[in-house]
C-alpha cells in the first residue's frame, strides 16, 4: 500500500495564497461585493426572464433570490 500525506504541502498552499492575497484582503466586502453584482445582473429582467430565472432556480441552478 502506497500514502503519501498532503498534509504539509497543503498548509504550505495555503500559507501561500493569503500571503499572495496580502493584510488589505476582506473576505467580508469580497462577498458583499459578490451579492451586490449578483442582485444588479439579474435586476432589471423582463417578465419572459423572470420566469425563466424562476424556472433555473426551482430546477437548482441558480440560487433564488
């Protein structure tokens, strides 16, 4: 049998990435953000997009609202 333990490795990947991301990275506005332009790209549908926004979101493909 053959392990090999990502443990370090993966503590190294992630030390890294926020490292790369620096001490200004708000994980907060980020999804603040997110939702902000998640609620303006679909605002504004029209009766035939609403309904099929609702369709997609009752089939689980997009998140309702």
């Amino acid at each position: 049998m053959f392990e090999l333990d990502l443990t370090a490795h993966e503590a190294r990947r992630r030390a890294e990435v926020l490292a790369a991301l620096g001490d200004g990275w708000d994980p907060a506005a980020v999804l603040r953000a997110e939702q902000e332009a998640f609620a303006l790209l679909y605002s504004g549908l029209d009766e035939e997009q609403e309904r099929t926004y609702a369709m997609l979101a009752e089939a689980g493909v997009l998140p309702p609202r």
